[in-house]
C-alpha cells in the first residue's frame, strides 16, 4: 500500500483500535467510499465520512467554531436496529 491506502489504513486502524476485538468490524481498504464536505484550512469547519457495505464511519466537527466533535463507527447490517417484522417472516414462513 502507498500514498492514499496508507492513510485510510491508517484512518481506519485509529476507530477500529478503539472498539473491542470481539466487535471490530473487518476493515478492508478497498472498495470503501470516501466523502468530504467543509473547509481544508484548520479551524474551519469540516466533516468525513467512510463507508463501504458492512461499515460507516461519520466525523463531524462543524459546530461551536469547529470546537465540538462528533464521530461514529456503526454497521449497516442490526446496527441501527433490528427488523423484528423480517425476522419474524422468515422464522414463520408458511
């Protein structure tokens, strides 16, 4: 890896160095999606997010002049609730 893979890699090891080995989720720096919206001078106000079909990760830190942080690491599959209706279908298919 070179040049930009190193950073994400780098980017990603910081959330996932948080989170607890038995729920890390499997960072892969391919295929994942970047987006950045805001200033690129420091003290302005900014926001990131990465993301591929398993995982996202959202940085903000556009409020109070850009002296109030907000970040993410979440997974698209449960993460953000469980279908209860969906599981229930296919536990009870006629």
């Amino acid at each position: 890896m070179t040049g930009a893979a190193d950073v994400a890699r780098a980017l990603l090891d910081a959330y996932a160095d948080r989170v607890p080995d038995d729920v890390r989720p499997d960072f892969d720096v391919r295929g994942f999606h970047f987006v950045w919206a805001g200033g690129v001078e420091p003290g302005e106000p900014h926001y990131y997010r990465l993301a591929d079909d398993r995982w996202v990760i959202e940085y903000d830190n556009t409020q109070r002049d850009v002296n109030h942080v907000h970040a993410v690491l979440r997974e698209w599959d449960g993460d953000f609730g469980d279908d209860v209706l969906s599981r229930h279908v296919r536990n009870h298919e006629r």
